[in-house]
C-alpha cells in the first residue's frame, strides 16, 4: 500500500486488479478491474476465476507493448 500511495501523490493512473470486491487497494487506484467466477465454489479450486485474470493482464501488456 506504501508504492500505490506514493504513486497516487504523484498523480500517476493505477490499474487495480483484483479478483472479487473492493479492497485498501481499490480505494488508491484510478481504474479497478474485477476478475471473478460468480457461479463457481473458488474455495475448492479458483481455476476459472484465475482465467479471467490472466487474460486482462496478457491485453494490459500487449496494450503497453503497442504503445511504447
């Protein structure tokens, strides 16, 4: 939390990702990503939640490497 809030004083954008609600790190960044399975016990195995996650950080980079 200590990095996002000193990011978030120099006014720099934070892409959160998390995989189920709203948490500290949330509150610091300027765009949230939700990554969930709502019809699957994730106790057991969190497979396809994780599938959805892996996914939006693969198009987050390809979308960095196209910028840069």
């Amino acid at each position: 939390m200590k990095t996002a809030k000193i990011v978030q004083l120099k006014e720099a954008n934070i892409i959160s990702m998390t995989a189920f609600n709203t948490n500290e790190l949330t509150s610091y960044a300027t765009h949230t990503l939700f990554c969930f399975a709502d019809n699957h016990d994730t106790k057991k195995d969190d497979t396809k939640s994780r599938i959805g996650f892996f996914i939006l950080v693969d198009l987050l980079i390809n979308e960095i490497e196209n910028l840069l």
